[in-house]
C-alpha cells in the first residue's frame, strides 16, 4: 500500500525560508569554487617563483617576472570574477534572509491585529 501524500499548505514564509536555503546553497557553491581558483593561482605562483628563484633570480624580480607572465593576468582575472560572484551571492542570501525577516514580522502583526 502506498503512501498518501497530504498537501502541505505553502505559505509566503515558507516561500522565503526556501528562497533562503537556496540563497545558501548557492553562496556556498560560489565560494567554493572561488577558494579553488584562487588556491590554484597561489600554487601556480608559488610553483613559478620557486622555478625562477632556483635559478639564482631574486624573490622580488620573480615575483615581478610572474606577473607579467601571460598565463598570469587570466587566471587572476578569473579569481577576481568569482570573488564578485561569491559576494553578489552573499548579498542575495542576506536579501532573503531579510525577506524571512520582513515576511515574520509581517505575519506576527497580522496575528496580533485578529
């Protein structure tokens, strides 16, 4: 015998708390893959200086030689774009939660008024 699946109401709480669960998801999905990408342009650098120190160049001249490098200006312009994206999606998930906020509030009144 199957299950009866009883209709659950969906109010606009509900709707914010979704909303906000998904803001959350998505935030973490973003920062996740920004702290990837970063981590491979610091392992990159890193891996690049090290070459160029062992070959007798100083610390601040492989530095320098690293950023002028053509593979840099790319892979740094990636990490910088999924920094914006990851604090777009943190603004978004603190819009919702103050949405959540707004929406109790709301229904605490209209409680109140009855």
């Amino acid at each position: 015998m199957s299950e009866i699946e009883i209709p659950r109401h969906i109010d606009e709480l509900d709707r914010c708390i979704d909303n906000w669960e998904t803001a959350i998801f998505e935030w973490q999905k973003s920062q996740t893959a920004y702290a990837e990408k970063e981590s491979l342009l610091k392992s990159w650098e890193s891996a690049m200086k090290a070459a160029m120190i062992g070959a007798k160049m100083s610390g601040v001249m492989a530095e320098a030689r690293v950023k002028a490098h053509e593979d840099w200006q790319p892979r740094y312009l990636e990490v910088q774009n999924l920094g914006i994206a990851s604090e777009t999606k943190k603004r978004i998930l603190r819009l919702a939660e103050a949405k959540w906020e707004t929406e109790r509030s709301r229904q605490v009144s209209l409680r109140n008024l009855k």
